[in-house]
C-alpha cells in the first residue's frame, strides 16, 4: 500500500481484440460465391486484408481482391490454384526468410480450410450483415490500438498540451476517414463535364444514349443514357414486356449502324418464349399461325431469316425464376467483365426479385431492391429498364395512371430517373375498321429528371406483339 493510501492499478490483464470468425468466414464465402458483386461491396466498405483478424483469411481475401483488380472471373477452383502457385513473399506484407517462403496454400492450412469456408453457406443472402460485423470489430480494433498509443503517450508526454491534443485528433480523424467512401467529385471537374455537354448541345452534337426505336420518343428522350434507372410501369396485359423486349431488340439490332449488347433478366418468362416473340415479332408472322402450324413458305422463310439476325445480336437471357439483387447485380458484372459491350439491362419484373432478407416488410426490401438497379446502373454505366406493377387505383377512378401508383414503394419514383406508363388512349373510341385489334397506346412519360414529361402515341399490334410508330392508318401496319 503506498504511503498516500491509494491502491496500485494492477496490470490489465491480456485480452482478445474484438473480432467473429464465423462472420469472416461467412464474408469469404460470400466473395468466393458472389464474386465481384460481393467484392465490390467490401471496395466500397474500404475493407483491406487487415480487416481480417485471422491470418489465413486475410491471405484468401487478398487474393480475391488481386482477381478483381486483374478483372478475372472469381471461383472456388481458380481460388484453390493461385493459393497452391503463389508463394508468401508475393503478397509483399513483410520480409519472408527464402528458406520459410512457403505456398499460401500451405500457409492457410490446405485445401480442406478452403473446403470448409465455401461449404459454410448456400446463398449470399446474408453477406451484408458479415460484413458489417467484419468492418464493426476491424474498426474497434483500431480504435482499440490507437487509443491505447494515445493512453501510452499521456503518461510519456513531454510536448506542449495543445501540440499533443492536435496530434490526438488527427490521429482519430485519420480512423474516421475508414468510415466513409471518398465519392466526392471537385466541382472544377462537374463544370468541365457540363461544359463540354454543352458546347455539343450548340455544335448540334447531341450526344446519344441508346435508342428506343420510336421516333416520338427519342425526340423527348434522346435515347436511353448510361447510369439511368428507367422504369417501366403499367396494369396487367398493358404489353409491358413486349414493350420492353421490343426496346431491346431495336438497342441490340437497329435498323441503322451497331448494336449494343443487352441483357435481359426474365423473371416471369421463360427464354424460349421470349425467343418465340422475338422471332416472330422480327418475321412479322401471326404467333397464333405458329401454334397452329398454318405457316406457308414465304412465313417460314422470314422466320428462318429473323433466326439469323438475332442469332448475330448480342443479346443475353436470364430466366432465373428465384434471384435476389445481389445475384442480379453479381451475373450482370460477369457479363459485362467477359465481353465488356453491354449497353442496356432489361428486368422483368422488379415486384419478382427476392430481398436479401425475407424477415423484413415487403416496402423495405422493394426499397432495397430499387436503391441496387440503380447502383446497378451507376456502377456499369447503362441503362437499366425495370418493369413493375401498377396498383389499380387508376382502374377505380377510371383515369390515366400516375407516379403515385406504383405498386409497393415510394422508393421506385425516387430512384427512377425516367418513368414510363403505358396505358389505353382514352380518346380514341374502339372501330370495327381497325383489323386484328390493333389499338392506340399511350405511352406517358411521368418522370424525367433530364427532360420534358409527356405522352407519345404507339400502336399496339397483337398479331406480332409489336409496338410500332403510330400511325393514323392501321391497315398500313
């Protein structure tokens, strides 16, 4: 006891740093499984190697990030080769003794560990929560450290107090700055962009995005541009996919210059039959005449002609029935990483994808779903065409549809950069002249941050399920 009576503080005892196996282990698998969409996500999070307390992890999640910067295609085989052909000093963390420089499988633990993390989970439902957790303890381990060093130097501290203080804070600023995403942009750089936008504008250069097809359209919209989420809204048996199948088969084969590449997430359909539109809308030849093999030579002729024309296009097809929209965003990547041409995404139907965590309410995960098509759309820099329902409001007030009536979320007319409705013409009465129900639609545009709001008038043809220019003469069509 010293002499003043105050106890002694007895040394701290040793204690593990916060830290979750289980959820490194889970985030690791989710990377392995998820690829690039579950990466980018720790890219985005600021997650480095060290956010990995367990050293074996820390080797495996380096290796996954170096396949990214190289651009390769991420799984669980390529994994267990570079592991195996790759030696410690590659990574360059510290000096390794010649003699000691083993394989990084080796230094992991073998193959088995490898094994047992990717056998940990099914689906990456779960990645955000892991890494959350595995950014939360990395940064209370930091924390940890400094204000340990902090602690150390208060009873060294030799300095003046205000000098001490100022190294204090910026030592805690410098771990604040892991918290954030550096996505501002100067504004010097802004101004350039737009001014170079506008010199074109006057020059008469109007730069294009992809274009729909229909003239009165791309008048109001100048196409479809990079990083736009476009929704596509309407009731049931509106033609919302053979609207939107239409806009992809004029993006990935326009009757004038290139093409783009388009990929098509059908939820609802499966490839064959959007195929089966395809053709028959392309040939001009009556679907129902297919089914009911009434076909003659010249039908069969144009069917076999529009064959090879989208055979030539570069066009995908996902029919995944059950995907959520971390496994959209993820298959998206790899497609535009293996032929890097995509210009235009096409998701039919948004109220289809699954949220990643079917616990919370449904408007919660539509929310989510939305906010990812449009980080979708930033990210690989197309437009992304998203369909959705309509509430029947509309029906019950016998009037045309509004933003407001988008099924299930707000967060749809928030996120959306262009809306459009389509909807019956209501001042066009039926007439028996009009052949094979060929009708008048309209097509509203709701919402359009960069442009005018309106409506365009299409012609809908059953036969072909086509939306055509319209015209004022249908037996023309």
């Amino acid at each position: 006891m010293p002499e003043n009576g105050q106890q002694v503080p007895s040394a701290p005892l040793e204690r593990v740093p916060p830290h979750s196996i289980d959820a490194e282990e889970g985030l690791l698998a989710s990377c392995i499984l998820g690829g690039q969409d579950i990466l980018g996500s720790c890219e985005e999070a600021k997650l480095t190697y060290e956010a990995f307390y367990k050293p074996a992890h820390q080797i495996i999640y380096q290796v996954l990030r170096d396949f990214v910067k190289k651009g390769q295609p991420i799984d669980e085989i390529l994994l267990i080769d570079e592991l195996n052909s790759r030696k410690l000093s590659s990574l360059g963390w510290k000096r390794v003794d010649p003699a000691h420089d083993r394989s990084l499988m080796e230094e992991i633990g073998g193959f088995e560990n490898i094994q047992r993390i990717t056998e940990r989970i099914e689906t990456t439902v779960h990645a955000p929560y892991w890494l959350e957790l595995v950014r939360e303890k990395w940064l209370l381990r930091k924390l940890i450290q400094t204000t340990s060093g902090i602690v150390r130097k208060c009873y060294e501290q030799q300095d003046s107090l205000d000098e001490f203080i100022d190294a204090v804070e910026k030592q805690v600023f410098e771990l604040s700055q892991d918290r954030v995403s550096d996505s501002a942009v100067p504004i010097s750089k802004a101004v350039d962009v737009a001014t170079m936008q506008i010199q074109k504008l006057m020059s008469g250069e109007v730069e294009q995005g992809v274009m729909t097809g229909y003239t009165d359209l791309d008048k109001m919209t100048y196409g479809l541009h990079g990083t736009e989420m476009i929704v596509l809204a309407a009731r049931p048996s509106m033609g919302k996919t053979s609207f939107a199948m239409n806009l992809a088969e004029h993006a990935a084969l326009p009757k004038k210059g290139p093409g783009t590449g388009v990929l098509v997430f059908s939820l609802e359909m499966g490839a064959d039959q959007l195929a089966m539109r395809l053709l028959c809308r392309r040939a001009r030849v009556n679907m129902k005449k297919v089914r009911d093999r009434m076909l003659n030579k010249e039908e069969l002729r144009a069917l076999s002609q529009a064959g090879s024309e989208l055979k030539q296009a570069e066009l995908w097809i996902d029919d995944s029935s059950q995907i959520n929209i971390l496994e959209l965003r993820a298959k998206a990547r790899r497609i535009q990483a293996k032929n890097n041409s995509l210009g235009l995404i096409v998701i039919d139907y948004l109220q289809l994808i699954a949220g990643t965590d079917s616990r919370v309410p449904r408007e919660q995960q539509i929310a989510e779903i939305s906010r990812g098509i449009k980080g979708l759309a930033k990210e690989l820099n197309v437009p992304v065409i998203v369909l959705s329902q309509l509430n029947r409001a509309s029906e019950k007030e016998q009037r045309q549809p509004r933003l407001s009536d988008l099924r299930e979320s707000g967060s749809i007319e928030q996120d959306a950069d262009v809306v459009f409705l389509l909807a019956k013409d209501r001042e066009s009465s039926d007439n028996a002249s009009v052949p094979s129900g060929i009708r008048k639609i309209e097509l509203i545009i709701a919402k359009q941050r960069n442009g005018p709001v309106g409506s365009v008038p299409l012609t809908f043809v059953p036969d072909y399920t086509s939306f055509e220019n319209y015209t004022e003469a249908p037996n023309e069509l």
